[in-house]
C-alpha cells in the first residue's frame, strides 16, 4: 500500500510541474509598445556552447606544400 501512495504523489508531482512548465503563460493584457528609440534586444540565460578545447601542436606535422 506505501508503494502505491509512494506512486501516486510521485505521478502528481511530476504531472504538476509538467503542468506548470507548459502552461506558465502570460496573463498580462496587450500593452501598447513603448517607442523611447532603443532597439529591444533578446537576452538569453541559457549557455550556449561549450568550452572549446584547443588542439596542442605535434611536432610530427608534415610542412606546407610551395
């Protein structure tokens, strides 16, 4: 019986938050855009790449073709 409790608030939990992610919309009303002459620019927090890893020189490489 513990099991299945266990298994049900785990599936409300996670049905919860799934919830919660999709439908986080707006409740704001249309606003009329403001024109104070700056551009709008997009911010994102996410990360967008990786660290870059550099290649280290190996002194066996052949000579560029003349």
């Amino acid at each position: 019986m513990k099991k299945l409790f266990t298994f049900v608030m785990t599936m409300l939990l996670g049905a919860t938050l799934a919830f919660a992610q999709t439908g986080g919309g707006s409740t704001d009303t249309q606003t009329p855009p403001k024109t104070s002459g700056k551009k709008a620019t997009k911010t994102s927090k996410a990360h967008k790449g990786g660290k870059k890893s550099k290649k280290g020189s190996s002194t066996t490489t052949t000579p560029p073709p003349k």
